[in-house]
C-alpha cells in the first residue's frame, strides 16, 4: 500500500506543520494517523493516507452511512429519517442560490447510494453522478435509473455544461484535490452555482471530544477545512462564497459517534446531551457549528 506524506502544505506550500493528533480508524483498520497543521495558514491534513488506489477497503464498513442502507439498530433508523427532510431543505437551499431557469441540469460528485440525485430528479433536474464505489454506484443505478459514473468520468465531460454543482461530504475524501476544483471550475456555466458541505474541526463539538471527535474519521478525511480555509482556497479558483447554512442534525449525529469512540458508558445519551450544547453554543455563531453547506458562484473577471 502507498501512503502520502506531505512534505509541505497542499495549500499553501509552506513546509512548517506540526502535529496536532495522532488518531485511531475506529471503523475498519485500527490503525493510527496523524493530523499536521500548516502553522501559516493553519490548513490541517491527514498525513500518511493511503494514497487513490489504495483507499478503497477503508470505506467498507455498515457504519460508513453514506454507502449503507442499513435499517439496524435506532441510530440508523433516525438518521434515515433526517436524510429524507435534509434532503428537501438542501433543495429549498439550492434553488435559493442558483440562478433561475426552467431546466437546471445538476452534478453531484461522491454520489454515494443516490438518493439527493434521486429527490433532485423527482423535482425536474436532469441529474448525473459521480461515485467511486463501483458496488454503490451499480445499486445507486438500480435503485434509482441514475446515471452514476466512475470518477476518471469526471474529466471526460464537456465543460460549461451544468447549473448546479454539488459535494456533499465529498471534498474532503479527494486526493486530486487541486485537479478537482479545477475540473469544476470548467464544468460550471459562467453563473453556475457549486455547493460544498464540510465538517468543521474548529466547531464546538470538536472542544469536547478533541481527538475522538468523529469529523476526523482518519484516514478517509484526508483534508479537514475551516471556514476561512475553505474560502481562501475557492478563491484561488475565482468562487466567491454567496452563502453558507448550517446541517442542524450534525452536532447530534457527530457527538453520538464521539461519544461511541470514546468509551462513554452511554453514547446515544452523552451523545445526544453534547450534540443539544453543542448545537446551542454555536446559533450566535454559525462558523463554530459542526458542519457547513458552502455555496459559490464564479467571480466576475
């Protein structure tokens, strides 16, 4: 297995990182990875992940919700719940900020089991995916008449092509980090909206459960974004940041498993008691919430 070891940082290519955690893979391999902070632009990493090829057996686990449709257990039955009303506010939430026309044609990158794509489709938007699991993929095809493609599709479609852009936890999973947003970028039409949701390290969630806080979720985590750092770098790329909302489930969803990594004697309580502080800490302040919808539209050059 090839692993990646980042001698400076990816973002902004200054070589003093410093350690911040050494973490578990509590849900497949056990193993131990450490998470450096560029101590210029404060980006922080997972360091020594495996490298594209070598990822894949690290999401094969019941527990990694968005490839599993599993109904066991009160954790998973209440999560699939939420997706189905989450599912229509990211709608509302699209439709806000994207530019108005008849025909909105939307890509969503890291597809998962398909059903956004499939509530998108159901309400008019010509709908395409891309997803690496090729298991996923097929049964997201099945379930759902979706067009779903392996990501090397991602650099064979035409440019300014779609309306809508989405990565929904998505980001943060990509090894050609750099690649991909500039794909993007050439794939948006000139007033296209590209949507991005992503956990949050500096939320206030974190501040309890530091290095069992599960927005870590080493190694398949592999670039871990504030909110300055995930506006800083979409600037690069000319995306000025329009909006951003709150995934108001998340502190309960993220602290159960915290709590659950942790050893808590009762996790769905503990859990469920840190995720309602957690939630409540951060309405004066939305940039300390757990995890963010970013939306972005091009600059005009």
């Amino acid at each position: 297995m090839q692993k990646i070891n980042h001698k400076s940082c990816p973002i902004c290519g200054q070589d003093d990182l410093k350690l911040k955690y050494n973490l578990q893979d509590y849900t497949v391999s056990k193993e131990y990875y450490d998470i450096v902070t560029c101590q210029a632009c404060g980006f922080m990493f997972t360091q020594d992940a495996p490298d594209a090829v070598s990822i894949g057996p690290y999401y094969k686990s019941e527990d990694y919700v968005s490839h599993s449709n599993t109904q066991k257990g009160v954790f998973f039955k209440i999560y699939h719940q939420v997706r189905e009303h989450m599912l229509k506010q990211k709608r509302k939430a699209i439709a806000k900020n994207a530019s108005k026309s008849s025909a909105q044609k939307i890509l969503d990158i890291g597809t998962g089991r398909g059903y956004f794509l499939n509530h998108m489709q159901q309400h008019g938007y010509d709908c395409i995916g891309i997803e690496q699991d090729p298991d996923v993929r097929r049964m997201a095809s099945q379930d759902f008449g979706l067009n779903i493609f392996a990501p090397e599709k991602l650099y064979q479609l035409e440019d300014q092509q779609f309306d809508v852009i989405t990565l929904w936890h998505v980001l943060e999973h990509v090894h050609d980090l750099r690649g991909y947003l500039e794909k993007i970028k050439k794939l948006l039409k000139s007033d296209g909206l590209l949507v991005i949701a992503l956990p949050n390290p500096v939320c206030a969630d974190e501040k309890m459960y530091k290095e069992h806080w599960a927005g870590w979720d080493v190694p398949i985590h592999l670039w871990h974004f504030t909110p300055e750092n995930i506006k800083n770098l979409l600037s690069q790329y000319q995306f000025k940041m329009v909006d951003k909302k709150r995934l108001p489930f998340d502190p309960f969803y993220v602290s159960i498993l915290g709590s659950q990594q942790r050893g808590d004697s009762i996790p769905m309580f503990f859990g469920g008691l840190n995720g309602l502080k957690s939630y409540l800490s951060c309405l004066g302040n939305i940039d300390k919430t757990t995890s963010l919808i970013y939306f972005f539209k091009k600059e005009e050059l």
